[in-house]
C-alpha cells in the first residue's frame, strides 16, 4: 500500500535549482472526464492534464532566455519535453489529486 499526504489546494514542487512548478490538485472525477474525453490519446490526456493541473512555473525560459508563460501551448511543450515531461506528468496525473469526499467542500 502507498500512503501519502494530499496537500491542500496548489503546491509548489521544485524539478531543479531555480526550477519549480505549481500543481494544483485535481479531483478524481476531473480526472475521470479528462481520461473519457481522451479514451485512445494518452499524449492528449496527458497535454489535458497538465493544462489544468499546471498554474505557474518559475525558472523555465524560451530558446532566447524569455521566461516561458505556462499557456496551454506552452504546457504541452513543457510535458513533451523528454527531460521534464517524465517528471511532471505523475505530478499532474494523480499525485496530488483530491478525494472524492473533499470534491463536495
């Protein structure tokens, strides 16, 4: 059994130095609707995923050193990314998602 502690509302969880990334929590039935409009695209759910449960970054930049803004354009490219992608997605997926119960509060 995996037990963890769900914090409440966004969390901010740090990839590397100067990087982090603000997660908001999703409930499992958001996640239900996200994998029902997404049956048979894994990249897509996941690009859904991020785009909601993704509100802020910090430390992310463009090829010219801009800070990136987290569009939804931009949260795709970041969860596409083979270097981050692999650490943000269980972080969207359902690491920080919200029980049934609290969905009612």
């Amino acid at each position: 059994m995996r037990i963890r502690i769900l914090p409440k509302g966004a969390a901010w969880y740090e990839f590397a130095p100067g990087v982090r990334v603000k997660v908001a929590p999703l409930t499992r039935r958001r996640i239900r609707e996200l994998v029902t409009a997404h049956p048979d695209d894994p990249e897509g759910f996941a690009r859904a995923m991020a785009d909601e449960a993704v509100l802020e970054w910090e430390g992310l930049v463009d090829e010219t050193g801009a800070p990136l803004e987290p569009t939804p354009e931009n949260k795709a490219a970041v969860i596409d990314n083979p270097l981050i992608g692999p650490w943000l997605e269980p972080l969207a997926r359902g690491a920080v998602s919200v029980p049934e119960d609290e969905e009612k509060n």
